[in-house]
DNA sequence: TCTGGGGTCCTAGGACCC
DNA sequence: TCTGGGGTCCTAGGACCC
C-alpha cells in the first residue's frame, strides 16, 4: 500500500496579507486587523507588528502601546471569504479535489493519487507559486504522512516556508518542541502535563496512555498518537455547519433593557437568515450567551420541537434572557442555533 | 481602566423511557 | 419496603482552534 502524503496549506498573516493587496500603501506599515473600540482585540497582526511585540488574541490598546505606530485596519469578512473560497477553487482546479477546509485560511490536501514519482516538495513549490500568481498571496506548506504532522510542519517555516516531517526526522523537528506549541495543546493542558514532568512533546511521545488518561481523559490516547506522528490521514471533505451564532461585547457592561434585547434582535435576524439556507428547520436550540465579566461565560438554551419560524426563536431568545438575565448588569451578549 | 467573535468537540449530570 | 441496567435526549460548561 502506497504511504499516504498530506500538505497543510496555510496562508501567511492572511486578513493583513488582503488589506495589504487592497490598499498598497500598507505594505512596509506595522498593521493589525481589528476593532477600534476600547474592548477590541487584534484579530491579525503583519509580519512588521509582530516583530514590536503585537500578537494575535492582544487587546488593541496593549498593541498600540507595544507598537505607537501601529495601522489599525477593520476587518472585511466579505473580502476574506472571497480570498479565501478562490484559494480552495485553484487548489481543487489545479491539484485534486481531495481537500478539507481547516478554517478560512487553511486546509490540508491528500497528494498521494497524484504524487506519480514526483517529490512533496515538488508540489509544494507548485501551489505555493500559483497562489502567489494568481491572488498574490503568500502561503506556507506543511509536508506529512497525516494532518497532525503536515500541520505542525507549516508552522515551523513562516512565512512562505516548505518543511516536511517524517518519521525520520519527527524526533529533531517535534519532540524537542515545548509542550505549548502542540497543535491540540492549550493553556489547560499544558499546565496539567507539565505538573506531570511533561514539558516537550518528546515527553509525551513516550509517555503511557494509561497513566495519562487519568489526568486528561479520552484526549489522551489521542494526543500521544500525534506526538509519535500516528494521527489519522483521512481528510473531511464536505460539511455542514453544525451552529450558527453571534455575539458582542458592550463598550462598557450594562443592564439596559432596550439595549440588550435590541441586541439580541440584530443578531437573531442575522443567524436566522444563515439558518435558511439549510434544509431542516426542526427540533432547533436556542442558546442565549451571556458574559457577566470577563472571566465568566453562562449559557441558557432550549430545544424547540417542531417546525420553527423567525418569530417563534425570536420570542424564545427574548423569554430565555428575561427569565435568566433580566434586569443582571453583563459585558456580552450571544445567541446561537444549533443541533438542526 | 486588561483579553473579540465564530466555530467544533467532549463531558457530565439529570430526565425519561423500557 | 427502598431501588437494576441500558439507552437516548437535553442542558451547561469547558477546552480548543483561527
């Protein structure tokens, strides 16, 4: 049986990259993709901010004090779903079909049917050349035997890097890696493995399933498998979107009835017309999402049986947040559908 | 005058059924 | 005369990703 090859295809700062295709005289600028409001975060950062210290995830105002120079840029989803929907269309054009959406600016791609004697690396060049042809962006490739390798690799190289990680060389490229930078491993898992001595992602690649299932459950038998490069190499290739949701965070935390509830109304308008364009509009949930300060999120939901309209999950939001949140001062405010 | 918004998946407890 | 066992659905919350 022929080894399986998968590329993950990431593209490079992709929001700034756009903005910066759109508007020339950003090039060369720190700039960040975000809010301008006082509570706004950096959604993206360019390669220049970053070097001042201005990451993803920041709030604006820490990356404007890290960087006083800093070019804050609105976002433009519209503009980043149309980049982002004509990179799959050229891969799946001029490769194969057999790719999965990972998030809006990456996928994986399964090459083995169309490797024919040539090298990963060979293809690699290949895409990475006619994205930047034809949309002008810059991607980096991860080369693996399945998705968690090849998508490790991407993030070794950036920008516009090509890195492979086989089984040859997982032990040089991976293990030596701390904990945190493992894909799957965030701040809640880190600190747990690292109470345990586990600080590299060597450590994990040797350490017993059974031992570790008691801190972290089921995820455990997974995550050890990833670390020795045995993860699965079977791309998703279609989906439907499980849920649909939107939500804000107040300029400043309020209690205000009309303020929330009109809130609450733009953004059932919103994710209801989304919800239209499935099949199935039965046996839906209802989530109303509220933050009451920074730390905290509380969720209320309920499953509405039978055929649903507009105005049934309207006046279901509305009685969820008055009967839970009436009259509570919040910082945010979120509805969501789900299981339909 | 600290930390957005849109998603996915998993887990645990309770209700309810047979 | 004091509570089995299997299964499913619902709800709430947590962790993670970009």
């Amino acid at each position: 049986m022929k080894k399986t090859t998968i590329l993950h295809v990431d593209m490079n700062c992709f929001f700034c990259s756009v903005e910066e295709l759109l508007n020339p005289k950003l090039s060369g600028k720190p700039i960040a993709v975000g809010g301008k409001s006082r509570r706004s975060v950096v959604s993206s950062p360019n390669y220049i901010a970053r070097q001042y210290g201005v990451k993803a995830a920041m709030p604006m105002y820490k990356a404007l004090q890290k960087c006083p120079n800093l070019i804050v840029v609105e976002s433009h989803f519209d503009k980043y779903e149309k980049y982002s929907n004509d990179f799959i269309t050229l891969l799946k054009e001029n490769f194969t079909n057999q790719v999965e959406i990972a998030s809006i600016d990456e996928c994986y791609i399964d090459i083995t049917k169309i490797l024919n004697k040539k090298t990963p690396q060979y293809f690699a060049i290949k895409i990475q050349n006619t994205i930047k042809n034809k949309l002008g962006l810059n991607v980096s490739i991860g080369i693996g035997t399945n998705r968690f390798t090849a998508k490790m690799a991407s993030g070794l190289k950036k920008p516009l890097g090509i890195q492979e990680i086989n089984s040859s060389n997982i032990a040089k490229t991976l293990w030596s890696l701390p904990i945190e930078e493992m894909h799957m491993v965030g701040p809640a898992t880190a600190s747990a493995l690292k109470k345990i001595n586990i600080l590299t992602i060597g450590d994990l690649a040797k350490s017993d399933s059974f031992v570790l299932q008691k801190y972290l459950g089921k995820r455990a038998v997974e995550l050890i498998h990833n670390a020795n490069g045995k993860s699965s190499s079977e791309l998703i290739l279609s989906s439907k979107p499980k849920s649909f949701s939107k939500r804000h965070t107040f300029e400043y935390d309020t209690n205000n009835y009309d303020e929330i509830t009109n809130q609450i109304k733009l953004q059932t308008k919103d994710v209801y017309s989304q919800l239209q364009h499935t099949d199935k509009l039965q046996n839906t949930t209802i989530s109303i999402v509220v933050k009451t300060n920074r730390l905290t999120t509380i969720s209320k939901s309920k499953t509405l049986s039978g055929n649903i309209n507009y105005e049934i999950v309207l006046s279901g939001l509305l009685e969820l947040y008055e009967n839970n949140f009436y009259n509570k001062t919040i910082r945010l405010i979120g509805v969501c559908l789900s299981n339909f």
